[in-house]
C-alpha cells in the first residue's frame, strides 16, 4: 500500500551547513520539501518539513523503517536533535498562507532541484 510520510525535524547548535548535509540526506531517503498538489501545482512546505510518497505493509512499518533510516542517516553526518515522522494511508492535503503569499528560500533550505 502507498503511504504519505511527513517528516519535521530541528537540530541541536547546527551550522547552516548542518542543514544542508541534513536536507540532502533527507532526498537521499525519497523526501522532498515539495509535494505536487492533485491540479499539478508544486506547493512549497515550511521550512524544516518535508514529505515523501513510501509503500510498505503498514504505515507503522513504513514509519519505524524511515524514523531508522533517518536517525542512521543523521548520525553517520554526526548531527543531533529532534525528528517528526508521521505516516497515513488515504491522505488528503492543503496549504493555506496569506493570499499571494510564496515561499522565499531560507539560509538553511537549499534551492535546488535535488531538494525540491
């Protein structure tokens, strides 16, 4: 079954370097800090969030194998702090904001077409 992942994570005294080591490892693992909305329209999320399509037998399984996954990935780049992961079957989503309103890249969020 597919399965969307959400992940938000904070790190602990991290360098804007930091950052990026941890946004690439998180592409690496199949997140993104987009998701392409139902109309085709790529919607930005907030900054330290990001979300990934994943199949596997249960979003428990899907959960505990990314949360391993991440924590492994963190680790080896000597990175500490928090991690988020939630993970559901037959979601649904929006994105609210002020009217008119864009995302605007962050120091620590690369713009590339590797994260997005």
């Amino acid at each position: 079954m597919s399965y969307l992942a959400v992940v938000s994570f904070d790190l602990s005294n991290a360098t804007r370097e930091d950052y990026v080591s941890a946004y690439e490892a998180l592409v690496d693992l199949g997140l993104r800090g987009t998701l392409r909305s139902d109309k085709g329209a790529e919607v930005d999320l907030p900054t330290t969030t990001c979300a990934g399509e994943f199949t596997g037998p249960s979003s428990a399984a899907v959960r505990d194998s990314l949360k391993i996954r991440i924590d492994t990935a963190f680790t080896k780049l000597g990175l500490r702090g928090k991690t988020f992961v939630t993970v559901g079957g037959d979601w649904a989503w929006v994105q609210s904001g002020t009217p008119n309103s864009r995302s605007q890249p962050t120091p620590a969020r690369p713009r590339s077409t590797n994260w997005r």
